[in-house]
C-alpha cells in the first residue's frame, strides 16, 4: 500500500506562522505538526513572495485563502 498524504489545513498554517514567529527552525516546526520539512519550506517559499499588491511575509490566512483558490483552479481537485 502507497503513503497517505494530506495537505495543511488552517489550523496547521496558524501553528506554522505561530512557531516560525517564536523562531523555531523548518525542523522544529515539522515534528511539531506532523508534516515533513520540505512541506513546511514548500508552504513558507510559496506563500511568502510579494505581489504587486501584498508587501510579502508569511499570513496563515491568506495561504490558505490562496490554497482554497488553487484548489478550485485544478481540474485535479475536481475529480
């Protein structure tokens, strides 16, 4: 049988925004929620690249609004 995997849910944002604000390194931050580093490097790379319109810096809130928005983009999610 293959690996489950899930995905971060709000929750799980709000702990990584939470830790990395108290200083914890991406390792610390896995164990503490459950999930491998590399997802946790993955969420803080992808939701921390300014825009035109936000400055930039990790918000749990608008990584998951951004995530529910990619979710309802891919075909994938659909099936």
């Amino acid at each position: 049988m293959g690996r489950r995997y899930s995905q971060l849910g709000l929750n799980e944002r709000i702990e990584i925004y939470r830790l990395r604000l108290r200083g914890d390194t991406l390792e610390q931050i896995a164990t503490c929620i459950g999930f491998h580093k590399s997802t946790i490097s993955h969420e803080l790379r992808r939701n921390n690249k300014p825009t035109k319109v936000w400055p930039g810096a990790y918000d749990s809130a608008r990584a998951d609004a951004l995530s529910e928005r990619h979710k309802r983009r891919d075909c994938r999610a659909m099936a």
